[in-house]
C-alpha cells in the first residue's frame, strides 16, 4: 500500500490539489502495477511564514521577487511594507 506526502506551501486551489492528487495517484499505479484503492496521497501544507528555504521564509522570498503576486495567489502579505504602502 503504497503512501506519498506531498509538503507545500499554502495557496493552490482545491482544484489543483486534486488534480495533482489524481496524478500523483495514476503515477504510482502505472508505475507499481498497483490498484488505485490502496494508493494513499496526503497533502501537508503550511502556511508561508511557517516554511523556510535558503534562511528566508516563503513569505520574504515572495515578497523579494514582487508584493503584488501575493493577491494573484489569493493571499495577503502579512506585513505594510509587502502590500506597497
């Protein structure tokens, strides 16, 4: 029985998550030679000041590359000084 944890930040649709569930799914059963009934996909996001790479949480490493692409994602940056003001 066959279990993948997927990690990842906050902010993708419902839709995408179980698209790429479904995927990640089909991927083991043509892989494996598995039914799909015994494939187990969980997701485990968190929120992007909880999540870090290179010393930076994802939060400051987005809002370095544009503060603006926060509401394209439906979030809102924490902080004033991300929302341009």
């Amino acid at each position: 029985m066959p279990e993948v944890h997927v990690f990842m930040a906050e902010g993708r649709t419902d839709e995408q998550k179980k698209n790429m569930m479904r995927a990640i799914t089909q991927a083991l059963v043509d892989n494996l030679e598995c039914p799909a009934e015994v494939v187990t996909v969980q997701i485990i996001e968190s929120k992007w000041t909880d999540k870090m790479k290179g010393g930076r949480t994802f939060e400051e490493r987005y809002a370095e590359k544009t503060p603006a692409g926060y509401r394209a994602r439906g979030v809102e940056p924490a902080h004033d000084d991300e929302k341009g003001a």
